[in-house]
C-alpha cells in the first residue's frame, strides 16, 4: 500500500493542535500536490522536500503525490512540515518503515541540502506531544526550548538523513539537553531597590503592588524616580512557578522572540514606546501573534508617559486588565493568547511636567491640563488600583548614601503575604471576585463607615470600591491581620485620589 501517515502539529494561538501529515503515491505523471488549507509557505514545501530527499542521495519517487495535511479545516503555515511531509514520502514509497513513524511527531523546516532549520512555537508542540506520549523530534536548533518541558521524551537532529538513521536503529538521536548557564548570566538581576533615594511611600506602593498583583500609576514631574521605581517592580515579585514560566515560554515561543533561554524563569518586563499600535500592544495581524501585553504575562507591562499613547490603544487594554487573556478574531483565524500582567503607568501631572512644582515652573492653564489629564480614559483610570503622586526629591537626599531595604529584604515580605493569600483564596488579592471579597473583606462599622463617605466625597465607581476592598486586603496580608482594620482602608482609598 502507497500510503503513509506521520503525526506533527500546527499553530494555532499558542495551541499546537495534531495535524495528521497523510501521503499517497499513485499512477499518473509525475508531481506533488499539498491540500488541507496549506498557505503559500507550505505549498513550496514540495520544492524543498523534493531537493533535500535528493541531496540526501535518496529515491525521491516518480509518481503522482498527494500530500493531505488533515484536519482539512485547519489552516497550515511555516516551514514545520517540511520534515513530516519528507518522511512521509519516503515511508510510503518503502524508504522507512511505516512502524516507525507511529508514536513520534516531527517538527522542523528542511534546507535544499537537507538539514533542519529551527522554526517558531515548538515548545507548545512539545507540551501537547508529551501529554499524548507521543515522542517528538525537533531540529538541534530547538532542543533547548524544547527541553523546557522536563518529562518531554524530545530527540534532535540535524538533518534528514540523522532522523532516516534514528528511525531505522542504526544511530539513535540525542535528547535534548537545556541551555547551559553561564558565570556572565549568573550575576544577571533586576535592578535593586537600594538604589532609589527617597521616596518612601512610592517604595510603599511597590511593595503592596507587588504583594497583592496590583496594577499602579505614578504621577510625577520628570526626574522623579518613575521609571527607575517601575523597573525594580519585577525584583520584588515571587519567583515564577514553572507552570506560570512554561505559559510565558509558550507565547515567547509562539513569537520567535529572540530572548536567553536561561531567563525563562525571570519575570517578564515589557515597555513599549508611546508610538506603539494597538497591534504592537494587544497582538493581531492576519495570522494573529501575540502583542505586548502577552510577552508580559505573569510579568510587569510598563507605559511610560501614558498621556502620549493613542486614546485608541489605551483603550483595548481594558478588557485584558479584566479576564487576564486577549481573544484576537480575524475573518480567517481566530486566536486566544494569556495575557495575566500588571500594569504599571507613569505620567506627569502636566503637559510641561512640572504642575505642583514648588518653583513655579508650570505655566500650563487649567484647561491644558484638563485636556492633557482627558487623554486617559476614566474607564481605564478605573481599574487601576493604586494612583500615587511621586513630589520632587530634594537635592540632599540625593547625596546620601543608602538606606533603604534591598529587593531581597522587600521580596521575603511579598512572598509571605503571597502565600496567605494563596492559603486562603488560592489567587492573588487582584483576582478576587465579588463573592470572595464579601468572605475576605468583611468590615467592622468604623471601617465601613469610612469607606462610605470616601465613595460619597470621591465620586467612586463600584469597580473602585472594590478595588479598595482589594487593596486594603493586601495591606491585612503584609501586617499579617486576619481582619481588615479602619488604618488600612483608609490608606486604600488615598491610592485612589487621581491629584497633582
């Protein structure tokens, strides 16, 4: 029988579902044809298959070859099939025994010469092969990412004959081995808390972010510390689970995002330039690839001088902030990708800076900074959690020498507030929904008092108030209290004032 099927598997979002790789041969003039919704990249596949099978000095059939690459529903692109679709000719026209190809799946992208080439999002092939039992083999280019996956039975090679050998006994392939740390990466941190002068209640408001999963805006004129706060947020955070550290190597995967693969259990720290589209930021394209906000899943996504982003691309990341994940619908393709991260924002106060400054240096008019301040939404503004106004340092506490507690002494306290918080909900205080807030945030007549009239006097939101529960939780949860106490609600609502 001219027929033969090899298993390998698609992209789709950063789901990898099984694609049977089916071939025929049969009487007719000579000539290969691909169906199965294959794009243009996998219709040239038969030119690329047909020089490697040749430069290989193997029999490349004369007959009438039908490749199906089913589900036919399914659409099909990359170069990920040329190995499949390889084998698949040579199994059916007796060059390998067909046995063989029955509990692997193959990946890899074939040269004329026919070696392999690495291609994108192998690791999400490699997750869904192993929860299968199937083996899977993959170019040397891949076997590191791919060794990710710890229980994973993953074999490299480096070129077509190397697999033709494994799958007759004669040379088996090599496991996979992960990147090898170097002395040079060992040293390599986020940046320390010590080196922030002054400033003790935004090194405050880090710490609660930090604790609780909350999203922050900073407010301040240039020079305050804004960004240099942001990018010490992700050295206070726990350290990544694995399952959470797969999920951002599944999406960076996806990408072909050209990052060590020895920080891929370091928390994420994406800041993307205000020019930035709506695209860059939440992903799309007609074959839909993750944005922004999924490369700093479970990560820290910072928006430096939030003002100047398009009102347009604020917009969308409404809904993400929300569920977590980003559902991306084109006419053709949909796709799904996670999108679980902390928003930290930062902003001046006007559209020269310098608002508030004691100098008097601001000679904006209350309607510029009206109109500046109108450039971000209230829905958005809504669901941050924490808005903090960042003043000048002086100039003395500049010169004098450190004082304040490092990321490690900071992180010890977020991990144990982390951890009552997974004891008790089994999420982050961010995550609570309505119903665990009334479990966990139960409060005494004094407590509940004072947050009636902070929503009186405030004006705030339903989704504010609860953001306030949220946040006076976390506060419990660092003093290590069981019950929420009036001192920590109302340090909670002033993270809610949006002043100058």
């Amino acid at each position: 029988m001219s027929l033969a099927v090899v298993y390998s598997r698609a992209q789709d979002g950063i789901a990898a579902p099984l694609v049977a790789c089916e071939v025929h041969l049969s009487g007719g003039l000579p000539g290969t044809s691909i169906v199965g919704l294959p794009e243009t990249a996998v219709k040239e596949a038969r030119d690329r298959v047909r020089a490697a099978i040749l430069n290989a000095q193997m029999d490349y059939p004369r007959r009438k070859i039908t490749v199906n690459l089913a589900p036919a529903d399914l659409p099909k692109d990359g170069g990920r099939f040329d190995l499949p679709i390889a084998l698949g000719i040579l199994a059916a026209n007796g060059g390998i025994a067909r046995e063989a190809l029955r509990d692997c799946e193959f990946i890899g992208e074939l040269a004329l010469s026919g070696e392999l080439r690495a291609v994108r999002g192998v690791l999400p092939a490699v997750l869904q092969a192993t929860r299968r039992g199937r083996r899977m083999i993959v170019p040397k280019g891949n076997g590191a990412e791919a060794a990710l996956v710890g229980d994973a039975d993953v074999r490299v090679a480096g070129s077509l004959l190397e697999v033709c050998a494994h799958l007759a006994g004669r040379a088996p392939l090599a496991s996979a081995e992960p990147a090898r740390e170097t002395a040079v990466h060992a040293d390599a941190a986020f940046p320390d808390l010590t080196d922030v002068r002054g400033q003790p209640h935004a090194r405050r408001a880090l710490e609660i972010v930090a604790a609780g999963m909350h999203n922050l805006l900073l407010i301040g004129p240039p020079g305050t510390g804004k960004t240099m706060l942001a990018s010490r947020l992700p050295g206070i955070l726990p350290p990544l689970e694995e399952r959470e550290a797969l999920e951002l190597a599944a999406v960076r995967s996806v990408v072909g995002y050209d990052s060590d693969l020895l920080d891929w259990k370091r928390r994420a720290f994406r800041a993307p330039h205000h020019t930035a589209s709506a695209v860059a930021l939440v992903g799309g394209g007609s074959v839909p690839r993750p944005g922004e906000i999924s490369l700093a899943h479970h990560g820290v996504l910072f928006l430096d001088e939030l003002p100047e982003f398009d009102r347009h691309v604020l917009e969308v990341l409404r809904e993400p902030l929300e569920s977590g994940r980003i559902a991306i619908s084109r006419a053709a393709r949909q796709a799904e990708f996670p999108a679980r991260f902390q928003l930290v924002a930062a902003m001046n106060p006007c559209p020269c800076g310098y608002a508030g400054d004691p100098g008097g240096r601001c000679h904006c008019t209350p309607e510029a900074i009206a109109r500046y301040r109108g450039r971000i939404s209230g829905p958005l503004l809504d669901r941050i959690d924490i808005k903090l106004d960042m003043p000048r340092v002086p100039h003395a506490q500049l010169r004098e020498s450190a004082t304040g507690e490092s990321s490690a002494v900071v992180c010890a306290r977020v991990v144990a507030a982390r951890q009552r918080q997974i004891a008790r909900a089994g999420k982050p205080n961010a995550w609570l929904g309505n119903r665990e807030l009334e479990r966990d945030c139960a409060l005494d007549s004094a407590s509940q008092t004072l947050l009636d009239r902070a929503v009186e006097r405030l004006g705030l939101s339903a989704r504010a108030y609860h953001r306030v529960l949220r946040v006076a939780r976390t506060l419990a949860d660092l003093a290590g209290s069981e019950r929420l106490t009036a001192e920590q609600v109302s340090e909670a609502i002033q993270y809610q004032r949006f002043t100058s």
